[in-house]
C-alpha cells in the first residue's frame, strides 16, 4: 500500500546493474522505486504510476534523454527530475536545467549525493503538494468568509450550555465521529465549526460538504478524488473531499439526503482511514473526523431504510442536539443584543439601543427558521431603522405567528405523546429495552437514542 507522502522515483538509466543498484539503495527507506532501461519501460511506467520524481540518463542508446525530459515535462508537469550526467558534459546540463529539470548529477556519483539532491527535490515537493492542497482547499470554499469566521455561540439557557459543554468534550476527542441533530437555523454548522477549532486538528481543513447539493452522478468522484482520464471530463488527477481533509474535519451537512449507494462507500473509508481514487489502484491513508448534521428526523429514515444503520452507528459516537430556540426562549434576548453589535459594527452604526417590549414579544413567537431567522430579522431592522431604539415596529413578525406559540402545541404534544408512548412500553417491558422497542415498532437503537434525546432514564422508581 502506498502510504501517503511517500515519494515514487523512477529510474531511467540503459544500465541494468546501475538501475538496479541504485534501485537496492532505495529499499526499505521512504522512498518507491521504479526501474526502467529503456524509453518504452519508462514511458509505461510513468503511465502506469504516479511517479513523483524521475532519475534520467540523458544518454541513452536509442533515444534522447533531453527529448524525454521534454516529453515528460508537457505530459506530467508535476514530475521532477533529476538528470545524470557524464563528466564534461555541462551542455547537456544547462539544456536540460532550461528544459526544467530540477537538478543534476555527474556520474559516477557517491550515494549520499543522490540522497542530498533527492531530500532537495523531496523539500520541494511537499511544498508543491501543500500548494495544492490550499488551491484544492479554496476551490472548496464555497461560503462567505464571514460565515466561515461565525465562530461564536451565544445563549444562556441550560440546554446550551450543555451543547456546549457537549462540544467541547469532541473537541477533547478529536477522533470520535460526532452527529449534530436539531432544526434548520439551530446552529448545528456553528458547533461543528466551534468543535474543529477548539480540537488539535484546528491547523487542517474544515471541509463542509452538502452531498444534497452535488450531482448524484459526481458524488463518488467528489469524495474519492480521480485519476485523470477515469471518465469524461476528468481533465487531471483530483483529489476528494477524504483526501482534502486530511489531519482535519470533514463536516457532512444533511446526511439523511445522502443516497444509499454512497453509503456503503462512506461507511467503507469511515472504517478503513483508506481511500482509493476513481479509476485508479493506489491506496491512500487519510486521516480525517467525521461531524455530521441533519435537521431530519434519523431515524426514521433509518426504519424507511434510507439511511443504514451501520453507517449511523459510525457516525453518531457523540450525539449533540441542539434544541430549538422556542424551546428556549432565554436565548433569544442575549442573541438578539448579540446581532445588534455584529450588525452595528458591519453598517457602521452608533450604538442601537432595543426597547424591552420587542424581547417579551419576541419570546412568544415560534422561530420556525430558529436562530437563522432571529439574525435575518435584526439585519433587516438594522438597514431599515430611522431612529437609535428598535421597537417592535422594526420586527414585524404578524401577530398571528406571535401567538402562534400559544395556540398551535402540535409539536409539542406529538413530544408529549412519544415520551408517554415511550414511558408506557418501557414500564410494560419491566424496563427492558428490547421488549419496549419491539412493542415501539423501532428498533432498539433508535429507541435509546429517544431516551437520550427526551431524557428517560430506566429508574423505575421515576414516575
Ligand atoms: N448560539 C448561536 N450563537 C450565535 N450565532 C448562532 C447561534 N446559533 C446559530 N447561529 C447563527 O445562525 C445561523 C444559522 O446557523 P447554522 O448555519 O449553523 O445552522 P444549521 O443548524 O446548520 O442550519 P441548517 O440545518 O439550515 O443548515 C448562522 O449565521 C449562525 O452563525
Ligand atoms: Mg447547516
């Protein structure tokens, strides 16, 4: 297996017993080598593998070792090479240096030359490769950066501190897989963001990826990275989302819409660190920290088998929830006051002051779009008011979604049902979990993952 940052020189040289000698010197080192003795076993090579650096004998019987730099240089730009040269042959060498070769040695030469030039060449690459991973890295960045550097999670309420004690403990274990559930606009981005750069994986890329939002066609490719040339349109070798996030987080937005056949795949590189490209043999390690998010209920896809259940098991090593901001409601003034500052600073605004009236009203309404909608609705008020007070004027959420709170406790009572249900088939069961999951209808996964989620403990003596 190829393990990543070795690096795979090619030698091209007419003489087996040097190639082969030189090739015994690489053993056992980092280094993968290759030999060749003729331009046909080179070129096959070069095609065959992803050669890193090429050790070439300009002097070859049957061919011209500057032609073959050449050839090199348009075909595999990214291969560096290092020349061999006869003594007193500096024409050679110059040509070759202008037509890019990155080095030269005049034979015959002692081992630890090679070794100076190829650390040299080495040096070189990693930093090529680094270079490439950023310009990977900034193609991927498709949010503003203001969202990207949104880093700050506010609330008072109990439920959020707990989020929070909750992330900073993934943050304590930076290679357990973390699921994030909770509505749209809780902020469940915000926390995986929050636990990447509070954990030591922080100097590495946070790659968020939405596999909603990408062709079903392309997902593999997306995530595995391709050779150049495994299908139409693959102009050059591409690296995927596992491999971009190496030493860091990848973060998979709305998993629930992740089509099944992309699920036995994730669940594959989750398992095994390992990764092959499309189209291609070689095995790479990566080593990357899953954070997953859905605002679906999970579960049921998993019951609908939309979701399998192995994978989930994979994912869901630390469970956070955040709840929704209705369900609490102290949040709503410290975020507010929170927006208020942030837009000030952005508009250029003096200080902004909000009546007391507009945080009671606001309490009583439902925020179906949460924390998301809350901040929406302070830009708005911010451009749009005359004066330095926002009053609830500057808020103009229609009574009838104010009161909609107090009026309309579906949602609520659907809880409400589920933890009874729950209850019920759990006394019944004498608190076997199996035997209430069984009566349940789900499975006894999911039923303990409602226990968590809605707090039930099995002390019998609790109700
Ligand atoms: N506690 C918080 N403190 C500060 N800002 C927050 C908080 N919670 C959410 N936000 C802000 O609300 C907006 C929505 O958050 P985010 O995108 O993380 O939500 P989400 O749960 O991922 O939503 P969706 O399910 O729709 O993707 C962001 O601008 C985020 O910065
Ligand atoms: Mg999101």
């Amino acid at each position: 297996m190829a393990i990543r940052d070795k690096i795979r020189i090619l030698i091209l040289d007419d003489e087996k017993q040097f190639t082969e000698e030189l090739s015994g010197f690489f053993l056992g080192s980092d280094y993968e080598s290759y030999e060749a003795n003729t331009a046909e076993e080179g070129r096959k090579i070069l095609n065959d593998n992803k050669i890193d650096l090429l050790i070439l004998d300009v002097r070859l019987p049957n061919a011209n070792g500057l032609d073959i730099l050449e050839e090199v240089k348009i075909q595999y730009p990214a291969i560096e090479v290092i020349i061999i040269s006869a003594h007193g042959d500096m024409d050679t060498v110059i040509k070759a240096i202008r037509l890019g070769a990155f080095d030269y040695l005049r034979k015959p030469f002692r081992y630890i030359d090679i070794q100076i030039a190829i650390e040299r060449t080495q040096k070189y690459l990693q930093l090529h490769r680094k270079l490439k991973q950023m310009e990977e890295r900034n193609s991927l960045i498709s949010k503003t950066l203001e969202e990207k550097i949104d880093r700050q999670f506010i609330g008072i309420s109990s439920q959020l501190l707990e989020v929070f004690e909750q992330a900073v403990t993934a943050a304590n274990y930076p290679d357990a897989n973390v699921l994030i559930t909770g509505e749209s606009g809780t902020g469940k981005e915000n926390i995986a963001r929050i636990i990447h750069y509070s954990s030591r994986r922080k100097d590495h890329f946070f790659c968020a990826v939405n596999s909603s939002a990408i062709t079903e066609s392309l997902l593999e490719s997306e995530f595995f990275g391709h050779k150049k040339g495994s299908f139409t349109g693959a102009f050059t070798d591409r690296m995927g989302f596992f491999e971009v996030s190496n030493g860091g987080t990848l973060f998979l937005d709305e998993i629930a819409d992740m089509p099944i056949s992309l699920q036995a795949k994730i669940l594959r590189a989750t398992e095994e660190k390992v990764i092959t490209r499309v189209g291609d043999t070689n095995h790479i390690y990566t080593d990357f920290r899953i954070i997953s998010a859905t605002n679906h209920d999970i579960d049921r896809s998993v019951e609908k088998k939309k979701f399998r259940l192995d994978l989930l098991h994979r994912l869901n090593t630390l469970h956070i929830h955040i709840p929704a901001l209705r369900e609490r409601p102290e949040d709503i003034k410290p975020l507010l006051l929170h927006f208020v500052d942030f837009y000030s600073a952005k508009f250029n605004k003096p200080r902004i002051n909000v009546s007391q009236g507009v945080f009671n009203e606001l309490q009583k309404y439902d925020f179906p779009g949460n924390v998301r909608e809350l901040r929406n609705m302070v830009e708005r008020a911010m451009i749009l008011c005359r004066t330095n007070v926002l009053g609830m004027n500057d808020f103009p959420v229609n009574k009838h979604e104010v009161s909609a709170k107090e009026d309309n406790t579906e949602s609520v009572n659907l809880k409400i049902i589920e933890i009874r249900a729950i209850r019920q088939a759990l006394q019944s069961a004498k608190f076997n979990q199996q035997i209430a999951a069984d009566a349940l209808g789900i499975h006894r996964d999911a039923l303990s993952r409602k226990m968590k989620k809605y707090k039930i403990t099995l002390k019998k003596n609790e109700e």
